[in-house]
C-alpha cells in the first residue's frame, strides 16, 4: 500500500468538505437554508467517517475505486432527501460538482506523483489552492442564477444530468481503473483530449443555463412593468371616476344648499343632519387615499383597494411603505399584487359578510408584508409547506412570490390557522 503521511490524510476530508460546500451553494432544499446546512452537518459525518476510515485502511488508489460505492452515491442519496427539487434537477448539479471534485482530486494525484516529494505535500498544497477557488468561483459568479434558473426551469435537466453523470462516471474510471493513471502515463495524452471534450461540453451547458438565466430576467423585467402600466391605468381610471363625480357634487352644491336651507327654516334639524351625513359620505366614498409616497406602490394598492371595493370585500391596511425605490419598488409592488389579487379571489366566493382581507406592510425595523384572509374548502400544501393548485393558470402567483423571496434571501411562510389562510414575508 502507499505511504500514508499527515498530507494525504488531511487531504481527503479536506476535498470532501468542499465537495459539500460546492454542492450546497448551488442547490436548493426543501426547508430554510440554515436548517438545510446543519441537517447536511449531521448526514454527513457518518458518511465523511466511513470514508477516512476506508481511506486509511486501503490506500487512496483501491479508496478511489470503491468510492463510487461508499461516497458518491450515498451522499447523493443525503442530497436527494434534502433538495426541493427531487428530480433532474438535483442529480444535475450533483454531478457537475463530483466532476469538479473528482477532476481536483486526481489532477493533485497525478503531479504529486511525478514531483520529487514522497510526502504528497504537494498533493496537499494543489488542493489547498484549487479548491477554494472553485468554491469562490460558484459564489461570485454562478451560485445565484443558478439556483434562480432552478427555481424556474422545470423540464430540460435530464440531458444535463445524462452529461454530468456520463463525466463523473469517466473520471473516475479512467483514473482509477485499472490502476491510478499515474501509472499509466501512455494514457495522459488521449485523456487530455477527452478532458477537453468535458470542460467544452460543461462551459456549453453553464453557458445554456446562464442565457435561460439572462432570458427570465428579461421576462420577468417586461412582466413588472406590464404590471406598474396596468396599474397606474387602474388608479388614472380610479382617479379620473373620482373627480367626475367631484365635479358633480361641486355643480349641485347650490341645489345642496337651499335644501339644507330649508330644512334648517323648518326646523327639522335631524333630517339635515342625515342630509349632511348622506352627501359627506358620497363624497368621502371618492376621494383617493394615498397609502405610501411611491408612486408605484401607491397605484398598486389603490388599484386591487379598489377592486376589492367593487366586490363588496371590506380592506383592512395598514401600510408604512415610503423610502423603497427602484428595482425594489418594482418588485415589491409585484409582490404586493400577486398576494393581495389572490386573497381578493378568494374571498369572492363568500358570503357578503365574510368577505375582508388584512394586509399589513411595513418597512421598519425591517421589511414585513402580511396579507390574509378567510377561505372556505381546503387548501393543499406540498411537502414545502407552499399552496398547490390544479386549477389552469393559478398557482403563478406564489411562484413569483417565491422567487421573489429567493431573490431577496428573504424568509416566506404559508399559515393557515382558524379558517384563515395568511402568506407572510420577512426581509433579512
């Protein structure tokens, strides 16, 4: 067996941990994130254990051989428990990272072998170096529109998968079957050229994700402002009714006035008070609330306000929105829109007395939306504790919601409580 010093001992966990790492930062799991990194904490210890221990007892080129057997796959069963997306999608972007893991591993095996160091230090000092890189490399550059892509491209993985799987099973054959390749030098040159038809083929893949990722932003930028332009159309049209009937009230004013005046030489005092309070209450009936300083979001409001009106469901606000600008504005009114449109939709179904929405927005001491409502029938959740819907067209709504969250590492919760069904976000 292979001389075994302290490098090539530390070594193998070391890889390993960031094989865990590369992994998590590009996946996404089926509870919140900070739950997700301990629960893959406490997965893999047995898993890392198991390994050093075989590691130590066989060597690293008979480890390498049954790795498929007592790492690859089970930690790719601890991954596929975790994920949210129990599909292509996670087996995927498990590969692509064993490939990068593997790819390290045996290109430090194979310069340490032929450098005059039989202590594997340089071994060591290769993967020291290679792997944060490749970890620092995913964070700054494709670990979030990755996931993003994730999110919202749920068919087209399987080749992706086929190809990453297809790469991980040749690294690890042919560097370690039937011995290390370092002992097979004949073989470097054929295989270089394969690992170049890897690392194109690979590139072509992030590249595809990359422009799918380019692609939804570009919708889901189109679909924001298609939104704010329908809005504000609403409260123009809002506005537009309001003064009209300003307009009207302001004409009668003199007919208002000798009715009153009459009424007062009659001494029939409470039928002008009534008389008063009628045409107060018309008036105050039109006249538009500014909820927050933003334009976008004040329309927003206004606008869905405004149609929960016409539908007979009573609004309970309060909003304390008033220094959020730009792209957040865009996407928060968005958001806004989608929860509240839904609580409206759903309570149109009830009686007229049941039917009211809560919504509650405030921006201090961090940003918190709440909109709730009562329901009747059942509402599905799946194992993510999010709405599901099977009805056509419904169900877009949470998604952009969702991803909107994702976006913002913002924390979205689902409650249902008492015959009240609530969706809350908390901003970090």
């Amino acid at each position: 067996m292979e001389n075994v010093t302290v490098y090539n001992v530390f070594s193998a966990p070391y890889a390993i941990l960031f094989h865990i790492a590369m992994f998590f930062v590009l996946n996404e799991y089926r509870v919140p994130r900070k739950k997700a990194a301990a629960m893959t904490v406490l997965f893999n210890v047995p898993i890392l254990a198991l390994t050093l221990i075989l590691y130590l007892l066989l060597g690293s080129e008979r480890g390498g051989q049954l790795a498929v057997i007592f790492y690859i796959l089970p930690q790719l069963a601890v991954s596929f428990f975790l994920s949210r997306y129990r599909d292509g999608r996670v087996i995927s972007t498990y590969f692509f990272v064993s490939g990068i893991f593997i790819f390290i591993i045996q290109i430090s095996n194979l310069i340490d072998y032929y450098s005059t160091s039989d202590n594997h230090i340089v071994m060591f000092l290769m993967r020291l170096t290679l792997y944060p890189i490749a970890l620092c490399l995913m964070i700054r550059f494709l670990a979030n529109p990755y996931r993003r892509v994730m999110n919202v491209l749920r068919t087209g993985w399987g080749l992706f998968a086929y190809i990453s799987g297809l790469h991980t099973f040749i690294l690890l054959v042919v560097f370690n079957f039937p011995t290390t390749l370092a002992k097979r030098p004949h073989d470097i040159p054929a295989l270089v050229m394969v690992f170049g038809v890897m690392l194109l083929t690979n590139i072509y893949c992030i590249r595809t994700l990359l422009s799918q990722h380019d692609y939804y932003l570009g919708q889901e930028q189109n679909y924001y402002l298609e939104q704010q332009m329908e809005m504000m159309q609403q409260k123009i049209k809002h506005t537009e009714e309001a003064e009209k009937n300003i307009s009207i009230y302001r004409h009668d004013l003199r007919h208002i006035l000798t009715t009153l005046s009459g009424m007062l030489r009659e001494r029939s005092y409470e039928d002008a008070v009534s008389y008063i309070e009628n045409h107060i209450g018309a008036i105050e009936s039109d006249t538009q609330t500014r909820w927050c300083r933003n334009s976008a979001l004040n329309a927003m409001f206004s606008a869905y306000f405004a149609e929960a009106k016409k539908q007979g469901i009573r609004v309970e606000a309060m909003i304390d929105l008033n220094d959020i600008e730009g792209d957040e504005e865009a996407a928060l009114s968005l958001v806004c829109a989608n929860a509240i449109e839904n609580a409206i939709h759903a309570v149109s179904a009830l009686p007229a007395g049941e039917r009211i929405i809560r919504v509650r927005a405030l921006q201090s001491p961090k940003l918190m939306l709440s909109v709730s409502n009562p329901y009747e029938g059942n509402i599905a959740l799946d194992d993510n504790g999010i709405p599901v819907s099977k009805e056509e067209g419904h169900g877009t709504g949470i998604r952009s919601i969702l991803v909107y969250c994702q976006k913002q590492d913002a924390v979205c919760d689902f409650k249902i409580a008492d015959g009240w069904f609530a969706v809350r976000i908390v901003g970090k």
